[in-house]
C-alpha cells in the first residue's frame, strides 16, 4: 500500500510519458518481427533457393532428353543406312555357301554380257572386320574389248557389293590392232557376314 501510494505521488512529464510509450512500441515490434516476420522471411528464402534448384533440375532434365531425341534420331537414321548398305552382302554367311553364290552370281553376269567363260578359282575367304568376311574369286574369260567394259559396268551396277581387285587385259592378236578380242583375267571379291562360330560352348566342370 505504500509503494502504490509513492507511486502516485510521483509526477510524470509528458516527455517522459512519450518515451516510455515509445519503449513499449519498440519492443512489441521486435516481438511481433521476432515471433512471426524474422521466421516468415528465412522460410521464404528458404522455399526461393529449393525453387530455384528444383528448376535447375528439370531444365538439365530438359536438356538430357532433347539430347537424347537426337541421339536416337543419329541412332534410327543410321540403322536404316547399315540396313540399306547389307542388302549388298551376300546371302549365305557360310565360307563355301558363299563362295559359290559369287561364283555362280560372276558367270551370270559374265554370259549376260556375251563372253565366253573359260575358268574359274576360288580364293581363301577372310575377314576384314569382326562383322564381315571377304568372298573372292579370281576368273579368266575371253571377248570383244567392248563386251568387258560391259562387264566392269555391270559389276559396279550390280546389286550386291562386288569390287574388282585386280584386272589383267590382253589382245588375243598381238600383230592385229584393230581385233578387239581380248582375254580377261579378273580378281572378284564380294562381301558377306562373318560365318557364325560353330564350336559348341565349353562344359562347365
């Protein structure tokens, strides 16, 4: 009771009424930036820098996958080439199979263009690549001049993949320039897959 009372027994200015108002608007403030606006703003910034990364994301995202429709678009268009450049193997992947296809496909060709076919040798088949072997055939034929350029011609037009290796072409008449009899000596390779392996798997023990 006599606090309370020397309480009111003391005379505040307005000055001082002003300032104390003053102190207990500043610390409601803090309290209210420090309970809720402080919490409020790093939670902000917080949710900023995990959107920020979270677009990072699906743009890389974005990027890989555009990356990959190229990619497979290179991978599509150069399958349909290997399957378009293997239509000119030879059919059989077996050594001797092959080996007769060409064989049979060159004397065709060489009748074809009116030549008289005189003999004919096979050649050790070997491999130019893990996926692909080389056929050859080495062939010995007669004709007019004119009818093995036929020839040539028809074996670069030919469907298949066929490539002369060695050509030899000499005048039946040495003494007559003006007979286009010739005889031909050709090396004629075609291409086919490697002949599958046909040695059965080791038992395991």
């Amino acid at each position: 009771m006599e606090f309370l009372r020397y309480l009111k027994s003391i005379k505040v200015s307005n000055r001082e009424k002003w300032l104390v108002a003053m102190a207990l608007a500043s610390i409601l403030v803090y309290y209210v930036a420090n309970s809720f606006l402080f919490p409020y703003l790093d939670s902000s910034s917080a949710m900023a820098e995990k959107i920020a990364i979270h677009a990072k994301r699906l743009t890389n995202y974005r990027r890989l996958l555009r990356g990959q429709d190229s990619v497979r678009a290179a991978l599509d268009e150069t399958q349909r080439q290997l399957v378009s450049a293997e239509m000119g193997l030879l059919e059989n992947s077996i050594d001797a199979l092959a080996n007769a296809e060409l064989q049979g496909l060159i004397k065709e060709i060489v009748r074809a263009k009116g030549l008289n076919f005189r003999r004919s040798d096979l050649l050790p088949v070997k491999n130019v690549s893990p996926e692909y072997s080389k056929v050859s055939t080495h062939i010995e034929m007669t004709g007019n001049l004119d009818q093995v350029v036929a020839l040539l011609t028809g074996l670069e037009t030919a469907p298949q993949i066929i490539f002369v290796e060695e050509l030899r072409i000499l005048p039946m008449e040495t003494n007559n320039l003006k007979n286009k009899q010739v005889s031909a000596s050709l090396m004629i390779s075609g291409l086919k897959r490697v002949q599958p392996d046909s040695t059965p798997p080791a038992k395991k023990s």
